[in-house]
C-alpha cells in the first residue's frame, strides 16, 4: 500500500482496523549491528518513522534499504507534532518513534507525543534494545540489581547541588550522561562531595570502535580529565555506598542536626526559625528538622 516504506517485510497486523499503533523502537547506540531483526521489520513496515535527527536516521534505513518516510521531532517541535501524529494514528496509519541512539525517551524526546498517542486510545508498543544505560552499568563491575539514573545534570542551581548530594548517599550504582566538554567539572564536583576515593565508571563511545571503559575512582578519574577533553558519547557509573554506610550518614546527618540545633538555641532562635535553619543548611525536609530541633530544646530544657 502507499506509504508503507516496506522492502521485503510484511506491515505489522493492527488490532483493528481503525485502531493505529505508535512503535518506540531501540536503536543502536554506535554499533549498527545491534539493531534487532523485530526493530527492522517495523522500520520497514511502518508508514513513517519520527526521528530526533533525520539525517542520523537516514543512514540507519539506508542501512536496512527501507525508503519510509522521515519526520523530524525533537526537542523544539515535538509540541507542534502532536497534532499531527494523532491525525495520522487516527487514520490508520502505523508510526514509530526513534532517537538518535538508543531508547527513545530516555534523555530525549518523545514522551509527550506518547502520552498524547495512549490518551487518543492508540497502542504503544515498545521495541526493546540498546541502551548507553545498562550498557555501562553491565560493564561497571558494580551490584547493578538495583540502580538510579538521573540523565545530564543541571549545569547549575540548587537541582544540581541536590543532585550531587543524593549520588553521595545513593546506596545503589547512579548513572548520569554527561557532555564530554563538562566532564571534567562534573567529576571534579562528584569528588569533592563524594569523595576521593568512591569507585566510579567513565563508559565512552559504548559499542564503538573506540570504545573505552574506563574504572578508578573519582579522583583518579577527575585527574585522568581534568587536562583534556575526551572526545564521544559519555556515561559515568558512580558506585553506592551500601545499605551499611547509608545508615550510618543518616545517622551522621541527624547527629548533625541536632548540634546545630543546639547552637540556635544557645542563641535564643525561636524553633521554627531554627526548623527552618537546619532544614536549609543540612538539606533535611522541613518536617525532620522541626521534630529535631523540639527533641534539642526539650533536652536542653531538661538539663
């Protein structure tokens, strides 16, 4: 049919035949090979793919000889798209979605078009593959049965100090993307909060010819970067401290707390205003540091 974009594989079965479906399809991250025979079956069937950066896409359908339809949607126009999207799921016509590299939506666009596509009734379905996150956790040498990952981090404020602290009591591995040209300033940061010596993993160029997989610890890491830039797609791997050793910096935290809370009540601060206080400089909610600083002054009124 006209705008299937098929050469050699048969257009998926829909369930019905006004129900349409939105593909999520996996894509390699460097490695051209990696790209699943399922994934390549539907970027042939499909009607259109829409893609971060067409010209990136295109050299992964040249490379399975499809001639589908290319549209951009990215970043800056993936508001505009929806509307169109959803006038071509609504009439029957199959889409899939793919980013540069690896999982859509994870640190790329994509997530508002499927919201918009389950809201309208339509069925996603997701075409697993690569990922630069697992990819570089599997690799880590770390405990990887549970982990958190946070993508780039902000280049500055209050979200990315918070960022910092939270990979400093993480008990499980943290991933982050980073821009090769901030790396350097990020691992130096993870360093001074973390660190020194916290185990951590810099993954470049993941399934690449260059690849690179290199573990140290921070400051090592920090020390081998510090003087150039390294050129290719970056993950880092912080290693967790453990369940022990997050306990015991929660405890570390609230010992703390409750000296500073002394030291506002020496001063005669009223105990909101102390709440307030230590919640800001310790990075408690305001409710713990409240219920820490009435504990203090009903000990200091007890002594």
């Amino acid at each position: 049919s006209a705008g299937a974009g098929r050469r050699g594989f048969d257009r998926p079965q829909r369930l019905s035949s006004v129900v349409a479906t939105l593909y999520v399809v996996s894509t390699p991250i460097g490695n051209l090979g990696d790209l699943s025979i399922r994934a390549a079956e539907i970027l042939c069937s499909v009607h259109r793919v829409l893609a971060e950066d067409t010209r990136r896409t295109r050299v992964l359908i040249d490379h399975i000889n499809s001639d589908v339809t290319l549209v951009s949607l990215h970043a800056h126009n993936e508001e505009h798209r929806i509307s169109r999207v959803l006038e071509w799921l609504d009439g029957g016509q199959d889409l899939a979605l793919v980013s540069d590299a690896g999982t859509p939506l994870v640190s790329d666009p994509g997530a508002r078009v499927v919201s918009a596509a389950v809201r309208g009734g339509h069925v996603v379905v997701p075409i697993p593959g690569p990922s630069a996150v697992l990819a570089s956790l599997v690799a880590s040498g770390f405990p990887v049965s549970q982990f958190s990952f946070f993508g780039f981090p902000e280049r500055k404020g209050r979200r990315r100090v918070r960022l910092l602290e939270i990979i400093r009591d993480a008990e499980h591995p943290v991933v982050l993307f980073e821009s090769p040209k901030r790396l350097a300033r990020l691992l130096s940061e993870l360093s001074e909060v973390c660190g020194l010596n916290r185990p951590a993993v810099v993954a470049r160029e993941l399934t690449k010819v260059h690849e690179n997989i290199r573990r140290a610890t921070l400051g090592e890491l920090y020390a081998c970067y510090q003087d150039h830039t390294p050129k290719g797609e970056v993950t880092i791997v912080i290693a967790g401290i453990g369940r022990e050793a997050s306990r015991d910096a929660a405890e570390d935290r609230v010992e703390e707390a409750r000296a500073l809370a002394r030291k506002l009540e020496e001063v005669g601060m009223k105990a909101s205003e102390a709440a307030k206080e230590v919640a800001r400089r310790l990075d408690l909610s305001r409710n713990d540091a409240y219920r820490i600083v009435l504990e203090t002054k009903k000990t200091v009124g007890e002594v």
